[in-house]
C-alpha cells in the first residue's frame, strides 16, 4: 500500500498538473528508448545463443517463447505494485528484473546451461512487459483529451530501441573477446547496461509519481481491502463496455499481428528470398507497428477511440487480403501487408490502451491495465506457436484467413457503439 508520505509527495497544486505530466513523458520517453534497445538487443540473438547452447534448432525457439510467456507472467505483479506503490516501482522494477534475468543469461552462456539461459530469458521477459506498462503511466495526469497521444508518443519511442538494437549485436560480440566470453553472451550484457540505466532514470526522476499524483489530485485514495487480483480485474474489465471494447481489440490486434508476422519469414524462405529482402519485409513491419503509432494517437484524441479503432480493423482486413494472397516469391505484396499489418497494430494499441485507461476507475486502472497486458502477451505467445500449426498443415493463405477470423469479436463489441455516435 502506498504510505502517507509517499501519498504527501505525490500530492501537488493543479496547476502544477501539466507541468509534471510533460515531465513524466520526457522521462517515460528515454527510459522506453533504454527498454527498447535492451529488448532488441537480446531477442535478436536469443534463438541463436540457446541453439548454440543445447545444440538443437527444435530448442532455439524456446528461447523467444520463454521471453514471451516471462513478459506475460511479470504483467500482472508489475500492475500491482504500480498500483500500490506507483508507476516509478511498477515500471521500474519490470526493467530491474529484465536486467536480472540478461545477467543470467550471460553466466549460463559461459557455464553452457541451456536450463539457466532460458530461465534468464523468462526473467528477460519482465523487460518488455514494462515497456508496455510505460504507455498506461504516460495517462495518468494527462487530460482526457490528450491521453492518447500521450499513450501513443511513449510507444512511438520504442522505435528507436527496436531498430537500434538488433545492429549493436556485432559490436556487442566484439566486446566479449576481453572478457573470455562467449560473443553472443555481448548483447545480453549491453541489454542488462539498458535496463539498469532506464530502472535508474525512472526510479529516481519519476518524481512526483504520476499515479500517485492523479490519485492525490481527485482524491481517489485506494481503499485498504482492494482486490488486486487477475479475476477482480477482468470482472472490473467486463463491467465496463469501453474497457472490454479495448481489451478485445488489444489482445485481437497481438493476436493476428503476431501470428501473421512470426511465419512470414518461413513463407518467403520457402520460395528462395533473400535473408535480406526478409529483413526488409519485417523492418517496414516494425516501422509500421511503431513510427506512426503518435497519428493514431492525435486520431484517437480528434475523432475518438472507437473509430480507430475502426481505422485498426480496416488496416488488418487489407493487411490479411495483401499478404494471404500473396506467393512465397512476392516480397513486395508481402512486404506491403506485413507494412499494413504493423499499422494495424499501433492503431488497435493505441486506442484500446486508451479505451481501458478511459472505462475503468482510477483506483482499479492500474490492475485492470496489467491484466490487459497479460492476456494480451499470453495471447500472442499462443498465436505464435498455433500459427506454425496452422502453416504447417494447410499453408500460409489457410493462417491469414484465420486471422481475419479474429476480427470478428472486436467488430460484434464496435459496431454498436459506431451506431451509437452516428444516432448521437
């Protein structure tokens, strides 16, 4: 629970609101560019390190799979001590774990035990739910108008780590030669360095804390005998039509956006394309998922949520027709749906982030935004091993189909509430 002099510090004038709200995306900012370069860094090479450690390209997967499933397991305690103790704990101890677990991975790749390197990846994985739960504290003092462009330019900011990262991997390995190790141990190492330094920035410059800030500023104090568990918040979720239109939409847009993107590279590889022109194809998907990610947020604040996410939807269905029809040879269709499909995603992100934030209460956001983020990893971590089932049995065209079936949901909870705006 939050003490009082944590609740007193917290506490400021009103009109000192928006002063400490663009403070607090400023830090949120650059500890997400440390995030982002610390996940990019170590999922680059992941695979890689664990396939080299056991000797098994079947094992290799594991490793992204570990790192999946430990961001989904490290959302919900993350949620609850942001909710108990602020964003500045809550986020920054994502990174400190994240920092923990790249530090075993370094010790397992000199001791080659492949058990503790994917256990280091699992507590890897805390790393990356942070960098989600980064987005939810950038709302917490924003006006309701501006929360989702506040949202979106934290999101916006991964960018920069996600494209950086995975290209400090040769330097990285270069690095370890002084020190005797193994040179894919050297991005793991550089990610633990990120992680330190962007659990620093927030546990020490996120002051006043932004939840506590909000809390102290419309006297919205949490009760003592709260229930902060994963079933309270989704019956909280489920209460509130905007909240659960949001949940549907974040973990619908992971689900697909993971499923398509994860078995692209084996479609194209299938019809001889340079690992190259895959790099390409997967580089505009990331730059779809995230360069335009502050549009959808000035969108989602100027025509409301519910219409992007509309604009999310329309993005999937041309993303899914685009690539699905396409032939294993076509790297310029694929890359153009695997283009729409990130597109689709930072929209469907954006505004369902930003429906949640806005249906549910203050004193129950922060667990109901962890749990989001739970099913919504978890969701995508089952997408992507499904995904190669489905690719594997019946093709790459049967997938996108499948993916489209997804959509459905998120269409049945809009729909009404399209209609809904159009009568009023």
């Amino acid at each position: 629970m939050v003490t009082e002099g944590e609740m007193a510090s917290a506490s400021t004038h009103p009109v000192d609101a928006y002063r400490v709200q663009r403070r607090t995306v400023r830090i949120l900012v650059a500890a997400q560019i440390l995030g982002g370069l610390g996940v990019g860094s170590g999922i680059a090479v992941g695979s890689l390190l664990v396939e080299q450690l056991s000797g098994s390209a079947t094992l290799a997967g594991l490793a992204l799979t570990a790192s999946v499933l430990g961001g989904a397991l490290a959302a919900v305690p993350l949620a609850r001590l942001s909710q108990s103790r602020g964003r500045r704990w809550g986020v920054g101890m994502g990174y400190a774990t994240g920092a923990v677990g790249g530090l075993l991975v370094v010790v397992a790749a000199d001791a080659g035990a492949v058990l503790f390197a994917l256990l280091g990846m699992t507590l890897f994985g805390a790393a990356s739910a942070a960098n989600l739960q980064a987005r939810f504290a950038a709302t917490d003092l924003a006006a309701v108008e501006h929360r989702a462009r506040a949202l979106s330019i934290v999101v916006w900011a991964t960018t920069i780590g996600a494209v950086v990262g995975p290209n400090l991997v040769e330097p990285a390995g270069r690095s370890m030669q002084a020190l005797g190790l193994p040179p894919l141990a050297g991005p793991f190492l550089w990610s633990v360095a990120a992680f330190s330094a962007g659990a620093l920035i927030l546990l020490l410059a996120l002051r006043p804390d932004p939840l506590l800030s909000a809390r102290a500023l419309r006297g919205a104090d949490e009760p003592a005998d709260a229930n902060t568990s994963l079933r309270a918040a989704f019956g909280v979720v489920a209460n509130a039509p905007l909240a659960l239109l949001g949940l549907a939409t974040v973990v619908v847009a992971h689900s697909v956006m993971v499923g398509v993107m994860v078995m692209t590279p084996v479609h194209m590889s299938r019809g001889g394309t340079a690992l190259r022109i895959i790099g390409l194809v997967i580089s505009g998907h990331i730059a779809g998922m995230y360069a335009f990610s502050p549009v959808f947020g000035w969108l989602a604040d100027r025509i409301g949520r519910v219409p992007v996410v509309g604009v999310s939807i329309g993005f999937f269905a041309g993303a899914l027709v685009v690539a699905g029809t396409a032939g294993d040879h076509a790297a310029g269709q694929l890359g153009l749906g695997l283009f729409l499909l990130g597109l689709g995603w930072s929209a469907g992100l954006v505004a369902g982030s930003t429906l949640i934030t806005d249906g549910v209460a203050l004193p129950d956001r922060a667990g109901a935004q962890g749990a989001a983020d739970f099913l919504m990893q978890f969701s995508g971590a089952a997408a992507g091993a499904l995904a190669g089932v489905i690719v594997g049995a019946a093709g790459y065209g049967v997938l996108t189909a499948a993916a489209a079936v997804l959509l459905v949901p998120v269409l049945l909870l809009a729909v009404p509430k399209w209609r809904a705006a159009g009568a009023a």
